[in-house]
C-alpha cells in the first residue's frame, strides 16, 4: 500500500464523511481503541463500529482501484 494513495483516499473519504476518515485516523495512525476513538470523537461506541466496518470497506475499494 503506498502512504500517498492512502492519504488521497482519506481525504476523499474525509470529503463526504469527515468523521468516518478521523475515525480510520484515529484508529491506525494513533493508535486509540475503538471506545477511546469514539469518545474523542463523541460518538457512541455502536456508531463508531459502523463508522469503522464503513471506511474500511470504503477504503479497501477504493485502494483497490489504484
């Protein structure tokens, strides 16, 4: 996977669904569970889970496509 193509698909995530692409953020790059990712962010735990299974799905297609 290369870092700019993963950038570019954040950002074009975080362009529809900003918190989706925190969430991911969050997540990989600081390393949060998803309970301390969804406080930050002040969503609920559940809302984060769906978040999560979302933008990696998202993500996956669309890395896929490079």
């Amino acid at each position: 996977m290369h870092l700019v193509a993963l950038d570019d698909a954040l950002e074009a995530l975080a362009a529809t669904k900003p918190v989706h692409a925190k969430l991911i953020e969050l997540r990989f790059f600081v390393g949060l569970t998803m309970d301390e990712s969804a406080n930050a962010l002040g969503i609920s735990p559940a809302t984060a889970d769906r978040y999560w299974h979302y933008a990696r799905a998202w993500l996956r297609v669309e890395m896929h496509a490079v």
